[in-house]
C-alpha cells in the first residue's frame, strides 16, 4: 500500500495524498497547491514568473495557434531552457489551465446601479465576450468555471448578486451553476462552424426547399417558427436566453 502525505493548502488544513499522486491541473487541489507554492517564491526583477510564462503561451496561441502551443516552444519566445519553465509548471495541461484562468481575469465585474438582475445579465454579457474571444479551443472548456482565482471571482460575484436578491444558498448555487453552462455552451456554439453569426444559423442555404419536402404531420412547428429559428442571430439568441433564464430566476426570489 503507498504510503500516505500531507499536502497543506496555504492557509487551510492539510489534505492526506497518497504518494506519488498528482493534482489534476485545474483542480481544487492543484490550485491550493500552487497558491502556497507562489507565496514562497521570491522571483528575481525581470526573471521568469508565472505571469511572464502565460504571457508568452498567450503570445504562441494568438500567433500559431494551439497546435503550436508546448512547453519548449513558451520556453523559447522567453529565450530560456524548457528545464527553467518546469520550475514553474510541469506539463502542458497546467499552462492551459493557467491561461483559462487568466482569461476569465478579463471579466469586467460592474454595478450598473439598476438592482441584480441588471447587474447578473451585464456579467452574462461579459463572460461571453471574453469566453468568445479568448484563444483557447473549446475542448479546454472543462477548464472554465473550475477553480482558479479568476474564475472564483466570477462565480462569487454572481451567488453574492443572487444571494443579496433573496435567494436561499441551494438554487443561488444551482442558478450560478447553469449560468455558467448557459453562458459556456452558447460562446462554444457561436465560435464553431455549425453555430450562428451575425446574420443567423450557420449552413442554412437551401432550407426552403428542404421545409417542402418535410412530413406535415411531424414537422408542422417548423413551418410555422422555422425560418425565425434560422434567422435569429447569435446576438438575438444569447440576450433572449438570458432574459428567459433571469425570469426563471426572478420566480423564485421571494417578494
């Protein structure tokens, strides 16, 4: 049987690992590891830094794209040995869960001074223009509303908003949580090939025949809201959704 070790968060209690385990990138664990891990770093001026690292990872997957994102090719945009790098991270996975967590730092969290609905929609608003714009592919999706500082600041800001409306914990937590998948998925939609742009669905040329050729009997809804489903652009699409989701929301917070 492996033997048994303490890993001692910074600033919480210790959590038994089995040896020779290792913290999935992203997870919980990995990040209380890292935060007490940087808070005994003293860098030198103008040394590497985690921050200088996720910098240049971000400067190869805006240039080359994520196939050319890897820990040698980060190491030489910082004219430096892979070795130095592993310092800092160990694998790839960790620099891409690094740089999700510092794209969500982009999310500009506001007070419009118009009470939480408001305020929980405008959130919506930018977690999707920065989810849509960021550099990584969708398949580090996981990575998005996990537990890197950043990404908690966000989720924080939206059950502290629910919170102070009137909701109990549970369905604050719940509503907060689907946000998040609501707010993932359209943004993962929208910058694939098959999702919708600014003039509607993707790949719809030739719709009008393909609605002659459909069986009344079971696709009667289609001739009806058919061509509206299709034109709604991906900017119509998101703000309804969001309105539906926050009146769902609104029923439950108590007069």
């Amino acid at each position: 049987m492996s033997a048994l070790r303490d890993r001692r968060p910074h600033g919480g209690t210790s959590v038994p690992v089995r040896s020779g385990d290792e913290a999935e990138p992203g997870s919980a664990l990995w990040w209380a590891e890292r935060a007490s891990t940087e808070s005994r770093r003293r860098p030198r001026p103008g040394g590497l830094s985690t921050e200088r690292i996720v910098d240049a990872a971000l400067d190869v997957l805006r240039e080359d794209g994520v196939e050319a994102l890897t820990v040698r090719e980060v190491a030489a945009r910082l004219d430096t040995r892979s070795a130095s790098l592993y310092r800092y991270i160990a694998s790839r996975d960790e620099l891409i869960a690094l740089i999700a967590d510092h794209v969500m730092g982009e999310i500009r969290i506001v007070s419009t001074g118009h009470g939480w609905r408001a305020d929980l929609e405008a959130l919506m608003q930018e977690m999707r223009r920065v989810m849509v714009s960021q550099p990584l592919p969708s398949s580090a999706g996981r990575n998005f509303g996990g537990y890197g500082p950043n990404t908690l600041r966000v989720i924080d800001s939206a059950l502290r908003l629910l919170l102070d409306a009137g909701l109990e914990a549970s369905y604050a937590a719940y509503a907060t949580s689907s946000m998040i998948q609501f707010v993932a998925g359209a943004a993962s939609i929208q910058r694939s090939d098959v999702g919708r742009g600014a003039h509607g669905a993707s790949r719809s040329d030739g719709f009008t025949l393909l609605l002659e050729g459909l069986d009344l009997e079971h696709f009667g809804a289609f001739r009806v809201a058919g061509h509206e489903y299709l034109a709604a652009t991906a900017d119509d699409v998101f703000s309804h959704g969001i309105e539906i989701f926050l009146d769902g929301i609104a029923c439950r917070i108590p007069e």
